[in-house]
C-alpha cells in the first residue's frame, strides 16, 4: 500500500520537521505500507484564508498527480482540510483529511472535546470544521498556540529541552480547556500531533490527547482495505459526485499556466 500524504509546511524551512513526520509514518504503518510526505513550496504562512485557499489548488493538483502515479490513498496533512471535498470528488482512491478523521475519532473517546491549533488565526476554522463534521455541539473550545512551523525544528532536531518547552507550552494552552469542560483534547495540527507522538499515554488531567497523525495515517490504511474488501468509496450523489475527465484536465491545465507552480516530488 501506498499512502501520499500532503504537508502545508515548507521542505526546506521545516526540514527537521518533515524529515521526522516522513519517519514516524513510516514507522507505525502496517506493514508493506509506505508514506510518501511531501510539503508546498511557499508554505501556508500567513495564516488567512487565502493562503489556506492557494495551498489547497496546488494540494488537489497534487493528489490528481499522486493518483496518475498509482498511489492507494490520498491524506490531507493540514489538519484545517482546505480543499478535502474537492479531492474526494476528484479521486477513486480513499482522501482521508487529517482534520475530519480525528474529530471524529475523538468523539468516540468522550463527549465535549477542545482544540489546541498552532494561532488564533485558526480558531474560527476548527469551528466551522466542527459544524462541517456535524459535531459543533461537541467542542467546547479551541485555543491558539501562538506560534509558527518553524518553532517546532528544534525540537524535531533532537533538542531535548526545545521539546520540553514545546509540550509544556502545549499543557499550558490545553489546561484551560480541560477546566471548561472538555475531556478529550486535540492537536489541532500535525506539528503539535507529531510532538506528542512520542508521549505515550498523554493526558491533560483526565482529558486523553488525540494524535492525529496516527489517526489520519491509520485511516487511511482502513479505508484503502475496506475498498479492496468490498469496493466501499464515497457517495457519488450529490456530496462527492466523480469530476469527469474534462473537469480534472482543465483544472490541472489551469494549475499549470500558474507561473513558477512549484512541482512536487513526483514530477
């Protein structure tokens, strides 16, 4: 099985992060998985809607690419899933968006849940990505970090007290929402998720803390396998109706008149 998983960050910028994210999926995937991580060149780095919006033409461009390249599935890295419906509709292979896949999956783990995003910025995102899921009534929360990709490298370099900080910053911001009520608590980004990958057993108080790059990566793997079970993909009524060929060459035509597109790794 083969599992490309798009990253927001830039690959040069935050090396020591992707380098890391590329190993831990490789580590915890079943075995004869493997995970392609590749990153978007300029980043997602202003933190605005438009900027998430130009990120998620050139991720649906890049998941058409990585289906032409035979890739299994599709994982939407970012946890705020810009651009998910579009892929879901664009694809026949599994598109698992990060953000989607641990919503739901903490909502098994406990009843009001509370988000820790990497800025403020982001706040009213989850919200609405919680409304999308149908569980708006089930977050009680959400907290920004106030930092930026690059103030996890240090951490994800091997500096040990740059990861102390970082976890404990992260308790810090998630306390509040453990004593409002919320008794699961979210990385809202797989920056913070990756961070947390190594803590077995992490809680706030009583309050679990989801990792959601286990939880996208290991979705993905049950959604390609359910698919070769027994063909199961999405509704393709009016939720996630196929584009046709014409509708996926022109918007990859257009993609491409863009000057300076960066490429990605496959070509």
């Amino acid at each position: 099985m083969r599992i490309y998983w798009q990253s927001f960050v830039d690959q040069a910028t935050s090396a020591p992060y992707m380098a890391r994210l590329a190993a831990y999926l490789n580590e915890i995937a079943a075995p004869g998985t493997s995970v392609h991580v590749e990153g978007i060149t300029p980043a997602d780095r202003d933190f605005s809607r438009l900027s998430e919006f130009r990120c998620a033409i050139q991720a649906v461009d890049n998941g058409l690419a990585a289906q032409e390249s035979g890739f299994d599935a599709y994982v939407m890295g970012h946890f705020q899933d810009p651009g998910l419906y579009e892929l879901r509709s664009a694809l026949t292979i599994p598109v698992v968006g990060t953000g989607e896949a641990t919503l739901l999956a903490a909502s098994q783990l406990g009843r009001r849940l509370g988000l820790v995003t990497l800025d403020s910025a982001f706040e009213v995102w989850h919200y609405e990505q919680a409304d999308r899921y149908g569980l708006s009534g089930r977050v009680v929360h959400v907290t920004g970090m106030g930092c930026r990709p690059e103030d996890f490298s240090a951490a994800f370099a091997g500096d040990a007290a740059a990861k102390v900080r970082m976890l404990s910053d992260f308790a810090a911001c998630a306390q509040p929402l453990v004593d409002r009520g919320a008794d699961v608590v979210i990385p809202a980004g797989v920056l913070p998720g990756l961070l947390i990958a190594s803590e077995r057993g992490f809680k706030i108080g009583y309050a679990p803390v989801v990792n959601c790059a286990a939880v996208a990566l290991k979705s993905a793997e049950m959604w390609v396998q359910l698919q070769r079970l027994n063909g199961t993909e999405p509704s393709r009524g009016p939720s996630f109706a196929l584009a046709n060929d014409r509708a996926r060459q022109d918007f990859r035509a257009t993609v491409a008149r863009t000057p300076d597109k960066p490429k990605s790794t496959l070509g």
